[in-house]
C-alpha cells in the first residue's frame, strides 16, 4: 500500500531484505551491526524488524526490536539521509511500537546518542522520557540516554498520542 509521497507503508523485513538493510545501516548507521546481526534481526521469532520502500523499493527506513516479557527494546531506526525530514521516522517508529503492543509488550526502551537531537527529538515527540544514562557508550565517545516509553492497553493501540503524559491513546 502506498503512502502520500511515494511511498509504502511499514511492512515486516525478512531474511530476503538482508542485503537492502546492511546497504540502509551503512549509509544511515555507520555501520552499525555486522551480516551476522541483521540476519539475527530478520529471523528470530522474538524479534520485530519493519522497513519502508520508495516508489523504487529501495528500503529507505527501516525500525527493529526484540520482545523480551513486557518489553519492547528498540534496537535500531535508521532513514536514509536524503529522506530525512519528511516524517519517516516517526511513521516507521509508531509501526513498530504499534506491533509490539500487539505481541503484548506495555513499555518501550531504546538508547539514542546525546548528541543525537534529530532522534531525541523525535522519541520525545512519541512521548518517551529520559531516564537514565550511560557514559561513553557508542564507539564514538558519545554518551546513551535510556528513554522509556510506556504503552497502554498495548493489545488495542492506536498512535494518537493525546498529551505529554507518556502514553498512546487507545
């Protein structure tokens, strides 16, 4: 299903999406995760991984994370560079948080650089909260903010969020 600009919706990644998303981490990432690690993502039952295709299908966001209890631990969230600023991080972010509501899980986590403020600004605008740090955390030197995320009635989500009070309306 296309989006308003071009776009498709969120769908799930698989093991066929391998190649497009070592090829999206590279040049959104870094580099972040090895072959090794995404065909983790892309395998393991107790994993959520979801990506956005252009009008090409070339995967040009992507978001993941694994189940664990209750729990949604976000792993990754990346948009391809020349697509940024045009709402793809929040769209894929709600997917995926909207999927881990439905597997059960009643609260989000997810590390972010503190001098990340594109992505902080976007978990705050979903309505996580900062709760803790990690000093020196990435490769780069840089500092991890834990930011939480608490999901209500996870089991019937809809991503309207209706204040600053941490939670999806349902």
């Amino acid at each position: 299903m296309e989006g308003s600009q071009g776009q498709n919706e969120p769908r799930p990644l698989g093991i066929e999406d391998l190649e497009a998303c070592l090829a999206l981490d590279r040049m959104a990432l870094n580099g972040l995760w090895t072959s090794k690690q995404w065909t983790r993502e892309l395998t393991d039952d107790h994993r959520i991984a979801l990506g956005i295709e252009d009008a090409e299908s070339q995967l040009i966001a992507l978001a993941a994370g694994w189940l664990v209890a209750d729990e949604l631990q976000i792993t990754a969230v990346a948009v391809a560079p020349h697509q940024r600023k045009q709402g793809l991080g929040t769209q894929i972010m709600k997917a995926l948080i909207q999927r881990g509501g439905i597997a059960g899980a009643v609260q989000a986590s997810l590390d972010v650089a503190s001098t990340n403020r594109a992505a902080i600004a976007l978990y705050a605008s979903l309505g996580f909260v900062t709760t803790g740090s990690r000093r020196k955390y990435y490769r780069d030197g840089s500092d991890a903010l834990l930011q939480w995320l608490k999901i209500e009635n996870s089991r019937d989500i809809h991503t309207d969020q209706t204040d600053n009070s941490n939670t999806f309306r349902h």
